[in-house]
C-alpha cells in the first residue's frame, strides 16, 4: 500500500497516510463500512444523491464532536437528495451511543474499524493511529468528487462554507 507523508500531522508531529490521494473529477472509489446496527453498508447505497463524506479521527472528541454536530444541523437545509455520511474508525456501538447522546439524527455514521476500507481507499488511513485523516469530500449524483478538502492538522475544523457551497450548487 502506497505511503504519503507531509499532508497531514497532529499538533504539527507528522503522520503517515495510507493510500492514493482522492482528487476532484475522480470517480469516487466504491467502499464498505458497517451501520450503527453492524450491517455492511456499500458507497452504492447512496447512487443517484449529491454525497458529503466527512471523514473524521474519533466522535469522541472535541474537534470532530462540533463538525458532525454541525453537519447534522446544515442537514436540516441541504434537501432530500443530499446524504452527509460521517466515517470514522469508532465501533459501530460507539457511534451509536454517540448520535443519541449528541441529537445527530439527519447524519449517517459509518463505521471503518473493521477493514479500514473507506480510509485505504480514499487514502485517509493514518498509519501511525489506525484513525481516520479529517477530510470533507463531496461527490456528485454520478459518483464523481466535485469537492475536496483534507485537513493538514487533524485538530483543525473543516472550511464549512466551502464544503456546503460545492453542495449547494449541485442542489440549486
């Protein structure tokens, strides 16, 4: 599997992340993660809808607990044809007890921890922390990323604006 460094890090302690980088006209790689109730959820589910991957290190803290909480409310905006799905590498009860306990309802969490699929894949595999890289991709109603943001600090919060306009006007 193919390493890259100098993309992202931690508190400036640089990581490793495995995998080809995602670039925007690419189709978007198919994956498999598991939903809150364990079952196997493909990339095909969502066909036909403008997708919004976040990719995100763990719910459980405090950078990624304020992203989903506020996708979850920009949700409530963005349609019925727009699906924002949250990976991260949480166990699928984690993710579960999580959603519940922070009021995202309009959010989809997905589940890497299993293979690591999404993140080989998308190439947000942080090799050093078997977490997720902090990244925001949005994909067109064919599959194609319109969209592509992958933090260089995992403690940084994604430009929100940017990701929601890219959405918007696929919506408009």
């Amino acid at each position: 599997m193919k390493e890259r460094t100098g993309i992202v890090a931690v508190e400036g302690n640089p990581l490793t992340l495995l995998g080809e980088e995602i670039t925007i006209g690419q189709k978007a790689p198919g994956f498999t993660a598991l939903d809150n109730a364990l079952q196997p959820v493909s990339l095909d589910a969502y066909k036909g809808k403008v997708a919004v991957l976040v990719a995100v290190p763990s719910l459980d803290t405090p950078v990624c607990d304020m992203e989903v909480r506020r996708f979850n409310t920009e949700a409530a905006n963005l349609g019925d044809n727009v699906e924002i799905i949250t990976l991260s590498m949480d166990l699928p009860f984690a993710q579960a007890r999580w959603c519940g306990a922070a009021g995202v309802d309009k959010v989809t969490t997905l589940s890497d921890h299993n293979m690591a699929d999404f993140g080989q894949k998308y190439g947000l595999l942080i090799k050093e922390l078997r977490l997720l890289a902090r990244a925001v991709l949005v994909l067109n109603t064919d599959g194609t990323v319109v969209y592509s943001e992958v933090l260089d600090d995992i403690t940084k919060e994604p430009n929100y604006d940017a990701a929601l306009g890219a959405v918007k006007e696929l919506t408009a």
